[in-house]
C-alpha cells in the first residue's frame, strides 16, 4: 500500500529536507491550471499556507472541505471526486 507507514529515517530526511525549503517565491510562475483543495480541519497544513498557495497562483480555484482533515481524497472520497470532477471539466 503507498500509505503505507515509511520507516523512522525515512520520515526524519524528509523532515530535514523540508525545514528550509521555500518555493513561496515561484508560485506566481505557475501557468497550469490549479485546484487548491484543503480540509477546514486540517492539522498538517494551516489555513495560512493553504491561502498562500491561493492567492499566490494565477488562477488558482480553492475548495474548502468542512468537517474534514488532510486527506480529503480518503475521508470524503465521493465530494473529492465530485469537485476534481467539475475542475477537470470546467473550461
């Protein structure tokens, strides 16, 4: 299973690969179109990294799930398909 859990070093270089990493400075070069979709009661990402991302990418569409976490994909599977869905087909 891909969610499976990584072992402790694996999880702890990443870590340190992510502490000083910042893109936040090439976000406004992004031309794809995106879909920034956050759970309210996400506890990985804050609101105000999700708002970065929104407001930094041209373009960008924000769906907020209430009532869910980071893994929208898993908790709410039916409501992640149905807004993936409708930003694929929105054109």
């Amino acid at each position: 299973m891909i969610a499976a859990i990584p072992p402790l070093p694996a999880i702890l270089a990443g870590l340190e690969a992510m502490q000083g990493w910042d893109g936040s400075d090439h976000l406004s070069a992004i031309k794809a179109k995106t879909l920034i979709l956050w759970g309210d009661g996400d506890r990985t990402y804050p609101w105000s990294q999700t708002e970065t991302l929104w407001r930094s990418i041209p373009d960008a569409q924000l769906a907020v799930v209430p009532g869910c976490a980071h893994s929208v994909h898993m908790e709410w599977p039916e409501l992640f398909n149905a807004i993936v869905g409708r930003f694929l087909d929105a054109e």
